[in-house]
C-alpha cells in the first residue's frame, strides 16, 4: 500500500491527511503534541511528534514513505524541499517559502524525483487556471484576487487567520513583484489598495502582495501580471499602521536588558487575536481574470466552511488542489522528473482535467465568465 507522510499538522496539513487516508496509509509528523492529540480524536490517522526542523531527524523520519506532502509554515520550507528531494523522494509541497522552488530543479532531476510545488490555492489553483487558458488562447493580462476571511468581523482587524500567522505577517511585509510590460515591478506590500464586487459575498479591499512567485519567470510572455489579497475594507491601513510605528521590524532591539524583535512580539499577538476557532465559519473567495484585446475570461470561486466535516474553506481549497496533485502523481499521470509549479503542470490537458474533476467532486465549484 502506498505510504504518505505529511509533515505538518494544522488545519491544512489535517484536511489533506483526512483526505488522502481514504485510499492510501497517512502519518502526520509534527513537532506540536497538542496538534497530533487534536488529530488522533477524529480520525485513525499515525501521527509522529518529531522535530522536521532537524535535517538529520527529517531524513531518518522520510525513509518508510513513498510520497512526502509538506505543509511546514514558510521559513522552513525551502531547507524542507531540499531535504526530501536529497532523499529521493516524490513531494507535493505547499510551503510557500520565501525561497524560488526552481532552483531546485536540476536537484531533483538529478534524484530522479517529481516535485510538485506551490500547489495550494493561490498560488496553485489560480496557476493552474492560468497554465491550461495559456494553450487555449494568448494572454496579455493575468490578475488574480484571492483571500480566506472570517464571516463575524471583529474589530479592529476583521480577519482570522486559515494558517500559520507568521506566514501572514511575512506576505505584508515582504516586497510584492508585479510584472509590468514584461519586466518584474517591485511595489510596497499593502498599496494600490481598491475595491472588488462581488455576487456571493460583500464587496472586499484588494492590495499588493507577492503572490506571483514562479509566474515571473514560466509566464513571462504575458505582458502584465498581478496579484493582490482581498480582505475587508480597513484591515489593510490597520496593518501599515503596524508598519508604520515599527512592530513589523526585524531588527533586533534591547528593552531592560532583553533582546527582542519587535516582528516577534507582533506576530505573537496576532497569533492570538488571529486565532480562526474550532467550528469559526469562514469562506474564500479568488476571481482570475485573463484576458487579450479581443477576449475577456474571468472566474470566480466560492467556498465556505464544511460543517459537516469541520473543515474550513481555505484548508479545503488549498488541501485538496494539493491531493489532487498527489493522486497525479501515484496513479502515475505525472511522473515527469524535476520541480514543477501548477501552470506548467497544467499544460496537460489531462492533468487540469483531473484536478478541476477531483475538486468538483469535493463540491468545489467555479463560475466562469467570458466574453
């Protein structure tokens, strides 16, 4: 039978376990023992307490398991991929790491592996989108608008956060890259903030952020790209206020002989006010809009926290987009060798077919627009 380890246990490393182990052997490895309890009390899934962090304790925990998904929080991402590709092994990872993925290809080629990264929603689903409409017809605008909120907004940040916090803090504060008459433009996180209507929720705030990553580099024949966070209106000039007065700074300061960074303190108690509840109803939204002087394609998805299965929006749609990939690869309808981002996994019309199926048969669903 085939073996999957899924390293990292939250709320999105928990929905792709639960929904991997109706076919296939699943054991989660976290270093929290209250995740792996939290975890044990709903499903028979094997859990492992381990410190993934440690190269030489990742590589001894890697080695029964046919195929590795990591869901570890962003730093540790990158050093992550690395490993698991140095031990030979097929992943599917959703770690969004600071670091570009692609430089690991010819590692991964090297160890004969398939490495699927940045397969989430967004990037991910939005890149798949992107990767199949690119063989149907020419781009010269690509815009893509995604965010998970909670439905009870609460003052003053009206937002709670589907995964790790640290990861968030990290999108507001590092540079967003935008591509611009086919050369990478770097803005400020947080600006060219505007308004976006939609039909299934009120209208929402979008802003700059650097959710491109490997667009700039496999797409780069389409003029103009962007992306941007959608949030309730108000949160965005909350969070550069933040900014503004120093709490995001990563540099280390002294306060009665401790040393501290403000961004820790910050990030500590947002972890806390930005905590989304057990049963928390929550939903997230994305429009992708493509588009050439004679055609106009938008689609917009919408989903909502599962009360029957308790799993909320952001873990469904990023979990599952990453399971689909995963049953690619094991069922062997990807076994191309190398790093691959979802646009250019996508080019398979079989592949995008499999996964657009994959999710509609988890009531994923999307609303296409053209003209």
């Amino acid at each position: 039978m085939i073996k999957i380890l899924v390293l990292g246990g939250g709320k999105v490393g928990s929905a792709i376990a639960f929904d991997l182990s109706k076919n296939y052997s699943v054991t989660v490895a976290d270093i929290d023992e209250l995740t792996l309890k939290n975890l044990k009390k709903r499903t028979n899934i094997k859990t492992i307490l381990v410190d993934i962090s440690s190269t030489v304790t990742l590589k001894n925990t890697l080695q029964p398991y046919n195929l590795i998904i990591s869901a570890v929080p962003g730093f540790m991402g990158y050093k992550t991929l690395q490993t698991i590709i140095e031990c030979k092994k097929n992943v599917v990872d959703i770690s969004f790491s600071p670091e570009d993925p692609l430089t690991l290809n010819e590692l991964a080629i090297k160890n004969n592996v398939s490495v699927l990264v940045d397969l989430g929603v967004a990037p991910g689903l939005g890149n798949v989108i992107f990767g199949h409409y690119n063989e149907l017809m020419k781009i010269d605008s690509y815009e893509c608008y995604v965010g998970g909120l909670p439905k009870k907004k609460t003052l003053p940040f009206q937002y709670k956060a589907p995964f790790s916090p640290i990861d968030v803090v990290e999108e507001y504060t590092r540079p967003a890259r935008l591509f611009e008459n086919h050369k990478i433009i770097t803005k400020d996180p947080l600006t060219e903030l505007e308004i976006i209507q939609f039909d299934t929720n009120e209208d929402l705030e979008a802003f700059n952020t650097d959710g491109l990553r490997t667009l700039l580099k496999t797409m780069s024949h389409v003029p103009y790209m962007k992306e941007k966070t959608l949030r309730y209106p108000g949160h965005a000039k909350n969070i550069q206020l933040l900014k503004d007065i120093g709490l995001f700074s990563t540099e280390t300061t002294t306060l009665h002989d401790l040393n501290f960074k403000p961004i820790d303190i910050i990030a500590d108690i947002l972890k806390k006010d930005w905590k989304l509840e057990e049963g928390e109803e929550e939903f997230t939204v994305m429009r992708i809009i493509m588009k050439n002087s004679k055609k106009y394609v938008q689609i917009d998805l919408y989903d909502e926290f599962d009360k029957k299965t308790q799993i909320s929006s952001m873990a469904r749609t990023t979990g599952y987009t990453c399971t689909a990939g995963a049953n690619l690869i094991i069922n062997k309808l990807f076994n191309k060798k190398g790093v691959y981002p979802p646009e250019l996994l996508s080019t398979s019309e079989n592949c995008y077919n499999y996964i657009i199926k994959y999710l509609k048969e988890r009531n994923i669903n999307f609303h296409i627009k053209q003209s």
